[in-house]
C-alpha cells in the first residue's frame, strides 16, 4: 500500500476551525487541472487492484468483490468491494462515471464520490456516523437471550425456521433472517465473504424477535417475512433483509446499517440485495434483538438516531417513563415508538412516520388493514376484530347495532410489544357516551348502559403524561389491535 491511513487523513482538508470549535466540514476536494487529463480511478482486473487518488494520495486496495454492471443486456463497468490498510472502499464505476466511498472506521471519517468523472474525482469528507449506524450500544447478555441454553433445541437451519408474515401482498418487503450463511457484499467486510453464523434463538426467542419488529412496522404497507421467496419476491428497492447472527465481524457494536441503502439498492455503491446486521451476542436478549433490528431497518429508510442535546448530550436516547424512541435505544422500555423529537432537549426532529412512509407506502388504519375504516364508511363490531392505527390523525370506526336495553363493554388490547397507546370512545346520534384511555396500560376498556339504536365506536391512538418529562406524545401512538364488543 502506497500510503497508510494517518497520511491519508493528514493530508487532507477535512477540518476547519469554526469560531471556538473544531468542526468536520464536508469538503470538496478537486483535482488540480494538471492533473485531469489522466484517469484517477483505475481497476486491474487481473491483480484485482483498485488504485484511487484523493487530493494527489495514491491508494492502492486490494478488490475482494468484483461484479459487472450490467445495462440492458450488455455490461456497462464494474462494482468493486475491497480494502487497503487501515480501510475499506466501494466504487461503482461505469464508462468515466464514478461513484464511491471510502470508509476510515478508526478515524470515524468516510470519502464520499457521487457521480463524479473518473479524471476528475470530487470527494467530500464526512463523518461515518452520517453514513453508517456504526455505534448501536451493546448490553450484557441475560442467558438464552442472545444465545440459547444449551439444552434447549436451537433454531440453525433455514428448514427450521417457521414462515411466518405480517401482511401478506403489501408493497415492501423485510426479511428477518435468523439463519446467515455465505455473505458477499461489496459494502460489508471489505467486500471479502464471510459467513454469517445462525443467531441461534430457540424458536420462542425467533418468535419474540420477529413480533417486535412486525409490531414497529405495523402502521406501514410491508411485509415482515421470515420467507425467503418473499424477499427475493419484492421489488428492488422494496424491500431489506436483517440478518441475525452471533458473528461479530464487526465488534463492538448491537447493529450497523447503511443509512438509505433501502432506495439506494442495486444503484451507485450499493447491491441489489444489500443488508442490514443484528448482532445478537451484543443486545442481550432477544427481545433487544428485535428492537436493534427495527432500529437498523430505520436507518435504511434513512432515518437518523434520536437522541439529546444540552448538559445530557448523547447520540442515543434511552427514553424517559415507560416510553423510548426506537431511533434512540429502546432495549429497556416496554413503550417503543417512532418520535418526530417532540421530547425535551431533541437533537432530532425528524418525522419518522412519515420518512417511513414515503419509502414503503403508509398504511390503511381500520379493520383487516386493507379497508379504508372512516366515520363515513364504519364496519360492524361483531366479536372481534383486528385493526390498525396508521398514524395519529388517523382513528377506527365501527357500529353496534342494540335490539335492547342492557350494557355494551367494548375493548381494546394491543400485543405485548405494541406502540399503540389505544382509546375507545362510544357515541350516538353524534353525542359521545363515554371515552376510555387507560393510565400506564396501553389497553382500553369501556363499560356502558346502551338502549336500542346504533352506536359508533370509535378506536384511536392517544399519548399519555407530559412528553417534556416522563410522558410520551400522540405522534408515535401507532399500531395494531383487536377490538371486540359484548352486549348483555
């Protein structure tokens, strides 16, 4: 290697000082014109070489992942995945086009080249962390939660793994893999193969894990799949794969993912079936796993970490009360929700339902998911029913027809890892009868006498206490539920 990574980031121009603070600055950094008429970016096919020059810094890296890029039908350049000492680079090269990034993860930095000509190479330095989910805290592990007793079956192949999924024909698509195996991707490991370890959950800690991340994207159209055929299935772009494993090719962390890769797959630096990791041994339980995962999907959709600003500074939020972000770290708190950083001293307020949603589709509050489920248009209550609140504007409506004087009961449950703090209000005639929201429970109950004509009950998500202290908003108040209604 031509040049180690101190004189790599030494002799760049990355930090400036700004006022009293030291700031990182992305920096364009252009080649002289001097310079131009030679080609900056070049591929050896034969020594699988990459050498690349940064502000007049030759580098010459090892290529791991060589795949052709292919136009129509006819191949149209190469995406490469490789290393050099101290690093790791992805390039997309197509004609004189050239995209890519080079990634520093002692130093925290990543070179970043967007479209840029392969004579002419424009880099912009910045901090991994804008790039990349590389610091998901990691926590102790309790027993067979991040991984099984041993005398307990554990789930290794893919033949043992229950099919199990959420919504079935909505528009996207994330696979919860719990089993690894061969992994070769030019973003991950220098591009080198690896092998993804099963993360070796029983079949109940499958489970928990899979109902954690199926209940944080309820409220959204996609599909949480353990199904194979489904993922490969969905269109690219349309979908993210979560591989669970007890490999640790990256210490040190609970996760990692790759911010925006969902839309940017199979385009520029990254696959088209690009991933996200869960690392099992680093959350501690399975029920943690599940939260990391719906955490590193987010980052996916592009979505940033919540956490504080002020004396109690920290990229991760652990939440206040009962109630955590699951852009912060939610591992300790029984409420997760998606936070829009309506709380005190946010340093993020980003809309995280609606980043979601403008990548998978929202989805359709009201019975069965695919009904449109308004005042206008409300389904008769008759036993029980599943619904789901699609975000906080958004509220359910059934009827219940009374033949006879005698008392109506009408309740909301939401699963054990729902974000759905529910209400339920029953009117008639346009006069609310009643309203219950039930205090520290994220379920709702009402009881009331009834004579005969037609009720209107109404299910919505509601928030609870003071979100600037202990308390949580209405924004992330999503999810599903089953209603039911008796009358006696």
């Amino acid at each position: 290697m031509k040049k180690t990574i101190a004189a790599l980031v030494i002799g760049l121009i990355g930090f400036l000082i700004v006022g009293n603070n030291k700031k990182l600055i992305n920096t364009d950094i252009a080649v002289s014109s001097t310079t131009a008429a030679a080609e900056l970016i070049r591929f050896d096919e034969g020594k699988k070489e990459l050498t690349f020059s940064i502000s007049g810094q030759e580098i010459v890296g090892k290529v791991n992942y060589v795949a052709k890029r292919i136009e129509g039908e006819k191949p149209n350049g190469w995406h490469l995945g490789g290393e050099f000492h101290g690093g790791t680079f992805v390039f997309s090269l197509r004609g004189d086009q050239a995209e890519g990034m080079v990634m520093l993860p002692e130093e925290g930095l990543v070179w970043v080249l967007e479209n840029s000509l392969k004579f002419a190479p424009a880099w912009r330095l910045r901090k991994l962390a804008e790039v990349a989910c590389a610091e998901m805290p990691v926590v102790k592990p309790e027993g067979a939660g991040a991984a099984a007793v041993a005398t307990v079956s554990t789930v290794t192949t893919q033949a043992m793994v229950p099919m199990m999924n959420s919504k079935v024909g909505a528009k996207s698509t994330i696979l919860l893999d719990f089993v690894g195996g061969n992994i070769q991707d030019p973003v991950w490991n220098g591009g080198r193969a690896f092998v993804a370890a099963p993360a070796n959950f029983t079949l109940d800690q499958l489970k928990q894990a899979y109902d954690v991340v199926a209940e944080r994207y309820a409220a959204f159209d996609v599909n949480v799949t353990t199904d194979y055929s489904m993922y490969y299935a969905a269109p690219v772009k349309r979908r993210m794969r979560a591989i669970f494993t007890t490999t640790d090719f990256i210490s040190g962390y609970g996760g990692y993912a790759y911010i925006g890769s969902w839309r940017a797959s199979g385009s520029g630096c990254y696959s088209s079936t690009v991933p996200c990791f869960v690392f099992v041994h680093s959350t501690g339980n399975a029920k943690n796993s599940g939260e990391c995962a719906a955490h590193e999907v987010g980052h996916t959709l592009g979505l940033n970490h919540d956490g504080k600003t002020g004396a109690g500074a920290t990229v991760y939020y652990s939440g206040q009360g009962n109630w955590a972000p699951v852009m912060g770290t939610s591992y300790s708190k029984p409420i997760v929700q998606w936070s829009k950083g309506d709380y005190a001293f946010a340093n993020n307020r980003e809309d995280d339902i609606n980043a979601i949603a403008l990548n998978i589709g929202a989805g359709t509050s009201g019975f069965c998911y695919s009904s449109v489920n308004n005042v206008a248009s409300p389904v008769v209550l008759s036993g029980s029913l599943a619904g789901v609140i699609s975000n906080s504007s958004m509220s359910s409506y059934y009827t219940v027809n009374v033949a006879n004087s005698g008392s109506l009961t009408v309740s909301v449950n939401v699963t054990i890892y729902g974000g759905l703090n529910s209400a339920v209000e029953v009117s008639c005639n346009g006069v609310v009868l009643g309203k219950s929201n039930l205090t520290n429970s994220l379920n709702s109950n009402l009881t009331l006498p009834v004579k005969p004509g037609v009720y209107l009950v109404r299910v919505s998500g509601e928030g609870e206490g003071d979100p600037l202290t202990t308390g949580y908003s209405s924004y992330g108040s999503v999810g599903s539920y089953i209603v039911s209604g008796t009358l006696k």
